[in-house]
C-alpha cells in the first residue's frame, strides 16, 4: 500500500483510481481524513486559529443560549432527567457559558446530562479542560445519545461543516454535478473543477422553482445536512424537547456558489491547502428544513440579531456594563455589535427551531 505523505496526494490517488470526485466527498477527506484532515488534528478556533465562533466572540451570546435552554426546559414541565446536547461544540466554551449561565435555575443542572458530538481528537481535548467540572459523554454520532429522556439539542456552525453537494446549469439547460478532478498529467498534476452528467438520485434536490436558471448557474444542495436535520428531528419526536440551530447561510434556497476555505482568518483557494484550511458552505435552511414540519414544529429561519436581542441581549450588556470597568464594557459592546449588527453576524446568520409536537406540551420559544 502507497505511503502518502500529505492530504492532497490521497485525493489525486483516489481521483487517478475512481475518477473524479464529488464536492462532498472532497470537503469530507478534507475536513475529517483519520490522519490528514483540518478538524482531525488541530485546535482551528481563536486569533492563532483560523476564524473565531459566536461563543469566542462573546460570554453574551452563550449567556443568552442558556437562559433559552432553561425557559425550554421548563416549559417541557422541568423533567428530572434530559439529554444537553450539543453539535459541533467547538472548544467547548458555548456549553460551559450555558452551564454557568443557568446555575440559578433550580434544578436544571442536575436534571441535565451532558453529550457533546465530536469526531475530532484535538478538539475533544480542548472541551476536556473546559469543561472538566462537569461529566460529560462524548459521540461520534447520534446513535450513540441515548434516548430514554427529554433532550434539548443546540448547534452552532455546525451544519456548514457537513458537506454538500455542487451542480451547475449548462448551456444546453440540463444540470450537472461539479466535481473535483485533476489537470494536467503526471505527477505534477493539479486539482481542479470539472462537470460531469447528473445522477438520478440528485436530480430531486434541485428545486423546481431553480430549474429556469441561466447556463452557469450554481445550485448546492446538501442531503448529508438534511439527513442528520431529520434524525434530530425524528428524536425530538420520539423523545420530547427541542433543538436549536445557529450557522451562516440563507431563509430561501438560491443560486449562487459560497464554497470556500478560510486560512489564518483569510479566503483561500479551496483546492488549495487539503487539510489545513477549514471548508465550509452557506446553510440553505429552507432545505434543511424541507419536509419536517411533519414531524415536528419548525420555526425560523430568523436572523441572529433579531434573535439574540428578543432573548434579551442588550439588557443583559447593559447589566454588566454596570459591574465592570469602562474598557471591559467598552470590549463587551464591541462583541455585541459584532453578534448582532446587520453588517456583521447579526443578519447574515440565521437561527431556526425544531420542537416536539404530538402529545407533549405546546411549547413556545422565544424568539420567533
């Protein structure tokens, strides 16, 4: 068996091997290779990091998210027992902001039992010591969570991490899927972006209201992100509670391509740097969602802002602002604008909720 000694070898192999492949598949080895890829070996978060989450910008936002869970939780009736679950936890700082921020409501904290979903190593070691006052389960997949109690699921950025799938408009009107292959031959080969005829099984994930667009347009479509939405969803109906999602992207499916890596805070090539630069996409919420209304109560999608700042989040700024000193408040505003302004994360990040709905209680969650 070869022995490769970088990501972008393994691709070029199983591209020479299997022929050019699929966005997803590219953005997965990328992202989440065993040896290789970004989240697999790495902390990505923070200033020495390649971008910063909600969470780093700001204790406000996961004061805020904690304070929801504990209005949710009691209005599920205060079960003795519920699943705190967390997606894509990062370093672990949101869930110990929303741990803190929730001390004060009686019994929450012993009602709550802690599982996290984390495939990286590098980054389960960082919420270890985050979170090290607390007993936590860690998970590779929601098989693992278990499902005898109420659950209430939170996520942040972590749908754009999933992959998706990239099609394009060509000039005789029918779509194909772009792909990544290689240019040129030999060893120097590079990567690149080529089209191939589109399989039957994608066709259904273009929507039909999509399919006048002009040649060279670009539609992505992402059913691993749809599939795990559904699962939670499925969940959340059997079991009782409710999930919250928080990640960049668009209400309505559109055209448009958003594919793109970051790299110390900056835009790269995404066929550049395999496994050393994050990748992700816009969300299209209105696919995610797509369907599930069947199942559950689904709200949203609702721009971050108007959300946060419907949970409270000045009020609580200006709280604090009291308590501390002028450059500690002057540090806390610039974090709040950050998170809320239009100009920033506050519109284009968008918020939607999934509730339980036959034979438990009606819940109504703030915010939407």
């Amino acid at each position: 068996m070869a022995a490769f000694h970088d990501l972008e070898q393994v691709i070029k192999a199983s591209i020479r091997q299997n022929g050019p492949m699929d966005v997803g598949s590219y953005m997965s080895l990328c992202l989440s290779h065993p040896e290789y890829g970004y989240y697999m070996k790495q902390d990505p978060f923070g200033k020495s990091g390649d971008f910063v989450t909600a969470p780093e910008v700001s204790q406000l936002f996961g004061e805020m998210l904690g304070a929801w869970c504990a209005d949710i939780w009691m209005q599920m009736g205060a079960p003795e027992r519920f699943m705190f679950l967390e997606c894509g936890p990062g370093r672990g700082t949101l869930m110990a902001d929303m741990m803190r921020s929730t001390r004060m409501a009686k019994g929450f904290h012993a009602a709550a039992e802690l599982h996290l979903l984390e495939i990286s190593p590098a980054l389960k070691a960082k919420q270890k010591e985050t979170l090290a006052d607390y007993k936590v389960e860690w998970h590779a997949g929601l098989d693992t969570v278990p499902d005898d109690a109420p659950m209430i699921v939170i996520g942040n950025e972590f749908f754009d991490a999933l992959p998706f799938r990239s099609f394009q408009k060509q000039s005789d009107g029918q779509w194909a899927e772009r792909v990544v292959a290689l240019e040129g031959g030999g060893e120097q080969a590079g990567l690149c972006f080529g089209l191939r005829p589109l399989g039957v099984e994608m066709e259904g994930y273009i929507p039909f209201h999509l399919k006048g667009a002009q040649a060279g347009s670009i539609f992505e479509a992402a059913p691993v992100r749809q599939n795990v939405m559904r699962q939670i969803a499925e969940r959340i109906k059997s079991q009782n509670g409710a999930a919250l999602f928080l990640d960049y992207g668009h209400a309505q499916s559109g055209l448009g391509d958003s594919f793109q890596a970051l790299k110390g805070h900056k835009y790269v090539d995404v066929l550049k740097f395999c496994g050393d630069a994050d990748l992700t996409s816009h969300v299209d919420f209105e696919g995610l969602v797509q369907g599930l209304d069947r199942l559950v109560d689904v709200r949203g999608a609702v721009e971050q802002g108007a959300f946060l700042c419907a949970l409270g989040i000045e009020v609580r700024m200006q709280m604090l602002a009291q308590k501390i000193s002028e450059q500690e408040a002057f540090a806390l505003q610039k974090g709040l604008q950050r998170l809320i302004a239009s100009d920033q994360m506050g519109a284009l990040f968008k918020v939607v909720y999934m509730g339980a709905l036959d034979g438990h209680r009606k819940i109504e969650p703030c915010g939407f």
